[in-house]
C-alpha cells in the first residue's frame, strides 16, 4: 500500500487546513487509518485514529480537527479548524494493512508540512 499526503500549508493561526492522504495498492487490506504529527527533536505522535467509522482524537486536538475517510476514493482526510502554532509538524498518514499477512503490517506516507504563524 503507498500513501501519499498533500495540503499541507503556512497558515495564520486560527485559520483552517484540510489534509488529503490518498492511498493506492491493495487498499483492500487497510483496516484503521491514523493521522500523525512530528516536529524536530520529538516522537511522532498520535492526532487521530479512524476505524470502522468510530473515532478518537488526542486531547490537544480534540473539538478542532476532523478525521474522515471517502472509501470511494481511498482517502483519508484531515479537517483542522483553529490551527495553533503549537499545531505546527509535519503531518503523516498511517495505514493498518495487518490484514493481510503478506504485506507489511501498516505503510506510512512521507509526510506533509503544516506551518502555523501567530
């Protein structure tokens, strides 16, 4: 499974960003889907998950950011509303793919960079 992530952006804070991640490959195996977000010196860290339509956001994002999936067309998406400068990372789509044994157990994208200034 390949991701590929785009909609990243400089934004002023308090301004919103949708992020896209298409997937392509054997998007049958993906099962759960994440948003992540890293900054320099730091861990990933988990925004938010999606999984059979249920939800869950981290606490710092929660009320704010979005996360949906068009199974139509492979995607996932990242709504963000009242973007921090704090919210500033780059941004990386997450896939499960553990349902199928041959393939790796989950395929990352290569990331998008979002840019909040005050």
């Amino acid at each position: 499974v390949q991701l590929v992530e785009s909609g990243g952006d400089l934004v002023q804070a308090g301004g919103s960003l949708r992020l896209s991640c298409v997937a392509s490959g054997d998007t049958i195996c993906i099962s759960t889907m994440r948003w992540y977000r890293q900054t320099p010196g730091k861990g990933r860290e988990l925004v938010a998950v999606i999984s059979t339509g249920k939800t869950n956001y981290d606490d710092s994002v929660k009320g704010r950011f979005t996360i949906s999936r068009d199974y139509d067309k492979d995607t996932l998406y990242l709504q963000m509303h009242s973007l921090k400068p704090e919210d500033t990372a780059v941004y990386y789509c997450n896939a499960d793919t553990s349902v199928c044994p041959l393939l790796d157990s989950d395929s990352w994208g290569q990331g998008t960079q979002v840019t909040v200034f005050s």
